[in-house]
C-alpha cells in the first residue's frame, strides 16, 4: 500500500473515490453533496456509512460517506472510522482513496499522517496458513490520497514502518511453535540484522552457563530446543546510550513439571509475543533510520516437563548472584528475564523496558483493553503513560511498593519465584524489580495485550506501537 499528502480539493481528486466523513445531521454548504446526502436518507449515525457515484461533481468515480455520529470526534473514533473505511474499501473494491482535511479534537494533522498510514498497512496483515499459497487476487485498497497542506511524507513513513513492525511481531506470534522454536528466533534475528544493517550476538547455552545464568538455563533444560539469548543493535546515533527492550521469549509454555491445563494450551504458543514485539520495534527504528541507538535482548526458551526438568523446590543461582527457590515452574517468565535483566548492565542502558507475557492475573486484572505497567521511574511510566495514550496502544500502571515484595519470602533461597495468589501481576515485577536497581526500568506485562482468543485468535502486534511512539517522542 502507497500513501501520499496532496493539496488538491476534494473535486478535482481523479482517482477511484473520495471519503467524506458526515457528522450526524451535518448540513453541507455544498449543494451537490448535501442533495446526495438528502435524497438517500443520509443523516450520518456512527457506523452508518453509503457509496454514491460521483456524477459530474466530481472527477473520481464514487463518493464514500460515512457517519461519524455526534460525539467528539478523536483521535480514538478516527482509528475506528480506519477501520470502517478498510473493510468498505475491501467490499467495494476500492482500489484508491482519497480524505480531505478534516478536525480531530485531541490530535494534530501529522498525527492523522502517521496514525493514518500505520493502521491501514496493519489491516492488511494475513496469516501465513502452513502449506496454501493462497494469493489474494481480490482488488484492494493499493494507495490512500491525504488532503494536506504540509509537504513532509516523514509521518506517512513512519507509519508505514512501525506496520512493518507489527506485521512481524504478528507473523512470529501466529506460527506455529514446532517452527517458532528459540533457534528459529535467533535465525530471524540474523536474518534482520543482514536485511536492515544491525549488530546481531547470539549466546548459546555454554555462553550463558558461564555467565552464570543458572535461573535462564534452568527453565531451558527440560526442552530438547536449545535456548538462545538474542541480542541486535541498532546505532543511528553516536553519543547517545542505548535505550534497550528485552522481550520474553518463552516459545512454548507447557507449565513446566508445574503443568497447565489442557484447556486452551494452544494459545501458549504466543508466550514470545514480548520478544516478536522487540523485534518489530527494531524492524520499525531501522526502516525510519531515526538518530538514537537501539538494543534488543530476547531470552527464549521452551518450557517442557522432563525426566531433567526443574522442579517445585529447586533452588538455583542467577548471574546477579541472588538465589531463587523455584516454587512453581510455570511462573518460568521471570527467571529468563532476571538473567536478561542482568546481562544488560553491559550496555550501560539510559533506560530499560521489558515486554512479558508474564502472569494470567495481569488478565484479570485488566482485561485485553491495557497492558500492565510497573516501573522503579515515576517519570519513566508518566512517559510511557503519554505515549501510550497517543498511540491509542493503552497501558495502565500498577503498583510495586516493598509490601508487595514481601510476598516473595523464601525460607531456602533469597526469594521465591512465586507470591501467592493475591496481586499475582504485582509481585511478578517485585521479583524482576530485585534486577533492576542500577537503571531507569520499566516492565509491561502483555498477557491481555499480545493476542486475541476465540474465532478471532491471532496476535495484535502490540505493544509496537506504543513502544515505537516512547522513542519518536524521545526524539523531540
Ligand atoms: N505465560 C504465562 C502467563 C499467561 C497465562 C499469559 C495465560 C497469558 C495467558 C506465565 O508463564 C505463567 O504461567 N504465569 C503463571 C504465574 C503463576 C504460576 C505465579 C500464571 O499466571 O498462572
Ligand atoms: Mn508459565
Ligand atoms: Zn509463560
């Protein structure tokens, strides 16, 4: 899909059709547009929506209308009516676009631009079905026309890029875990590193034992798939430390010796979600070329019960030398990331923020609306706040004061891997909270987030775009 800014009007656009966003009983001081609306009943309700020809009116073909109700007109409706305006497009075979200038209440016009381009290029995300090569031979939406007086395409390309990133985040979250092993996830690593320029480092297993990284490895050693830990760099930016995203990339979690239920274990496959979203950001940076300098460390494993797998009660070292009684080997998330959390000192990160699948209760707790968000950094989650909320990739922030971190108490180790059942989320990044001292970190847990379930399921690709938005904004 192609985008573009024009100036010219509405009339003179020679293309397929033009979009024009009707408010509910909006009079038009057009005659012609009003007569049309008039005369097919048209009152522009919310979700209401007709296509006329255009007549000589017009040099494009059809006019798109839709309603857009009453209500304030943001930046939250504008995603909905994208939405609307993709899936007419699809119906009508609508081969180019064009939307004119219009107000939304809370967001700029080069907001419009990037969110614009952004979310169209992700709605034509298909899945990769394993063994059809079904090509879509339908005619679709190929180039979106915006009215605009600026001449800077950057937001059109930035949006464009950070969709690029969502579309591999979802592609690796959707395939299968027979395929999406940890190697196959270092494999794509190489491969992005070649494709877009960036420094790639893969630590096998005999690297990381003598890192001292027992409490990753211990999560690993059930598994006949050999553990990776991933790191790619990006550096668009000479003086500046790096920002730096680790992402858990459990590629499979069976629970461990700790075993799920059956029901709905599929859906673990997607337990990498964090670690294809750090990957789709660092796809996203590299093709905006941004001036800052980007890492991203992925730990991935997979989580099997075995003869040799870690049990209730094990006790095991990390690299940050704290000890952790394994309690339950289905709470594996937090100890590849307290490794990881670990190894990245090396970088000397001006922050850090890692992105989990991490507990069920973040589910409960906040549905598939928000992504959990802990931080050691006031000003860092404020930002992440803000940027979540332009993004419209919505976080919302629990707490992690010292009482909740007492829930970790072990009686054989320095802590336990698990607090109990209250404030489950909570005292997931307590735990990662004990490797994070020495650096400005943030977590989000992404278990409501990463996919849907049900007739829907398949990955979001969230949280790329509120990650990618935390570093544009960085950037000003
Ligand atoms: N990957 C799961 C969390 C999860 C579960 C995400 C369901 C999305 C849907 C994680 O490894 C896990 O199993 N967490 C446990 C922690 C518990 C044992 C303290 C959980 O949430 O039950
Ligand atoms: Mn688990
Ligand atoms: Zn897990």
């Amino acid at each position: 899909m192609e985008f573009q800014l024009s100036s010219v009007d509405q009339q003179n656009y020679s293309g397929d059709a033009v979009a024009i966003l009707v408010k509910q009983e909006e009079i038009f001081s057009d005659d012609y547009i009003q007569n049309l609306l008039s005369s097919n009943r048209f009152d522009g309700k919310k979700g209401s929506s007709f296509i006329a020809l255009a007549g000589d009116h017009f040099n494009c073909s059809r006019v798109l209308f839709i309603g857009i109700g009453d209500q304030e007109y943001t930046g939250k409706r504008y995603i909905e009516t994208l939405n609307e305006i993709s899936a007419l497009c699809s119906k009508n075979h609508i081969t180019d676009l064009f939307i004119p200038k219009f107000d939304i209440t809370d967001q700029n016009e080069e907001w419009i631009h990037q969110t614009t381009s952004r979310v169209l290029t992700n709605l034509t995300y298909q899945v990769d079905k394993i063994g059809s090569d079904s090509t879509n031979d339908d005619l679709e939406l190929e180039k979106v026309v915006i009215q605009s007086n600026l001449t800077d395409q950057s937001k059109l390309d930035y949006g464009y890029s950070i969709a690029q990133g969502m579309h591999l985040c979802r592609t690796l979250g959707d395939m299968p875990p027979n395929i999406c092993t940890p190697t196959y996830l270092s494999e794509t690593a190489k491969n992005l590193a070649n494709d877009l320029g960036l420094k790639v480092e893969i630590l096998e297993e005999s690297d990381m034992k003598n890192l001292g990284m027992n409490s990753l490895l211990s999560v690993s050693k059930g598994s006949i798939e050999k553990p990776k830990l991933i790191s790619l760099s990006y550096q668009g930016n000479k003086k500046s430390k790096p920002i730096v995203l680790v992402g858990k990339g459990v590629t499979f979690d069976t629970g461990g010796i700790s075993l799920k239920p059956g029901q709905a274990m599929d859906e673990m496959k997607y337990d990498m979600c964090g670690a294809a979203s750090v990957m789709g950001v660092m796809k996203a940076v590299a093709l905006m070329k941004l001036p800052v300098n980007l890492t991203v460390v992925v730990p991935t494993v997979e989580n099997m019960p075995a003869h040799n797998a870690s049990k209730p009660g094990d006790v095991v070292k990390s690299m940050s030398g704290q000890t952790i009684e394994i309690l339950n080997t289905d709470a594996e998330g937090r100890l590849i990331l307290c490794d990881a959390l670990t190894y990245v000192q090396k970088y000397d990160p001006e922050i850090v923020i890692d992105v989990a699948t991490l507990t069920g209760a973040c589910i409960i707790a906040l549905g598939k609306v928000n992504s959990g968000l802990m931080s050691n950094n006031q000003a860092l989650a404020d930002e992440i706040i803000k940027a979540s909320e332009s993004s419209n990739d919505g976080v919302w922030q629990l707490p992690i004061s010292d009482e909740y971190d007492e829930q970790l108490k072990s009686n054989f180790a320095d802590m336990a891997n698990i607090g109990g059942r209250e404030a489950g989320s909570v005292t997931a990044a307590c735990f990662l909270a004990r490797f994070t001292k020495d650096y400005k970190w943030a977590h989000l847990d992404i278990a409501g987030t990463a996919w849907n379930s049900g007739a829907n399921k398949g990955a979001t690709g969230r949280p790329v775009p509120l990650l990618s938005e935390i570093i544009l904004n960085r950037l000003s």
